[in-house]
C-alpha cells in the first residue's frame, strides 16, 4: 500500500459526533490495502518496517495515539499493526477474520495546509492508498459531511474492491500543519457483529 501522490491531485476529532451509520453487508470483496503513504510533495516517502501485534481476546482495549492526538477503543483480539515514514505514521487494526480494518494516520510535513488542502489530500489518500487500483476511478464517495466539531466525514465504497469505508479528516493546530484521518472499511460481506465493533469504535473517538 506503499504509493506517493502529489498534493494537487490532492480523525480526526470525533467526539462531538457520537456513533456512525454503518450500512449493512452485502457482498463478498477483496481485502482493501492497508498500510498509508502520503506526501503533499512530488517525492515518495521512505517507509520504516512496519510492526505488528495482537491480542488473545474480545475484551476492549483503548489505543491511545503516541502523540495523544487520538484515543478509542477495540477488541484486544484485533491485529495492531503500526508503521512510519517520511512526515507520518499510522495505526492499523485488522479484525481477527481479516474482514474489517481500521487505520489512524497522522501527517505532518512542517507545513501548513492551506484553503481546501485538507480535503483534496483526503481524496487523495482514497484514490490512490484505499482503492483496489490504487488510482482513481475505483473509489465513489457517496456522502460528505461537516461534523459538530469541524472534521469532515467521508462515506466511500470501492467499486472494484467490493469493500466499504468511511473516511474522518481534520486538520489540528494553531499552526494547520498536523493531517489527521480515521478510516475504516469492511468487507461488504462483514457480518453485522463486525460493523457493530466499527460502529462502536468510532463513538469512542475521543481526544485524549
């Protein structure tokens, strides 16, 4: 899921927002990519080895960002996977059947992002990291919504892929140069038990 993009081509406070919608299962899909790499420059960024590692039970555990920019909570027996690269790293959890992921991402390049930059990275990152083509067209965005606390929400499918996702994005800081994005995205067929636990997680969002 290693790709670089250019900004121009081109969460996530969700507190306020309380739990999501999540659309029922439909379909078998394909396992969506998992691991981000954005860059608001031409260049790639230089991935770290990624890192994983998982619990042994449902039991609820909280993940706390290491910056403490983000804070909510997952069954332990999801897989933790975490990595870093050139201005950024990311979380990523995956459920124990391999049907669900979420991923916390955090970019900041010591610059600030600027009119509607924010938006356009987002879109981004769906085209070319979560898309099963890894460049758009795949990706229909069906929903687009300010939340209460300022972030963006949104709603995505992968029409190659067969998976569904949504998408959490602000921007943090006095300064504007810290990008945050929550996404989680299942298999279309992902029983309801597993989007309960999405639906879930993201109700805890909380800053820390």
């Amino acid at each position: 899921m290693l790709f670089a993009f250019v900004v121009l081509l081109l969460a996530v406070g969700l507190a306020c927002k309380g739990g999501a919608t999540i659309p029922a299962a439909t379909s078998p899909a394909t396992k969506p990519p998992s691991v981000a790499q954005p860059t608001k420059g031409s260049e790639p960024a230089s991935a770290d080895t990624p890192t994983a590692s998982a619990g042994n039970s449902s039991d609820l555990v909280t993940f706390t960002d290491k910056n403490k920019l983000a804070e909510f909570d997952l069954p332990k027996d999801w897989t933790h996977e975490n990595g870093s690269g050139t201005h950024y790293y990311y979380d990523t959890f995956t459920s124990p059947a391999g049907n669900a992921k979420m991923e916390n991402l955090v970019y900041n390049d010591d610059t600030p992002f600027v009119a509607n930059q924010n938006g356009k990275f987002a879109l981004g990152l769906l085209h070319k990291i979560y898309s099963s083509t890894g460049k758009e067209g795949d990706i229909k965005v069906s929903g687009d919504a300010i939340q209460a606390d300022g972030s963006e929400r949104l709603t995505w499918l992968s029409k190659g892929g067969g998976y569904t996702g949504l998408s959490f994005f602000e921007i943090r800081g006095d300064d504007k140069k810290t990008f945050l994005m929550l996404t989680a995205w299942w298999k279309n067929d992902a029983d309801q038990a597993t989007i309960d636990i999405i639906n879930s997680a993201i109700a805890s969002y909380h800053i820390p």
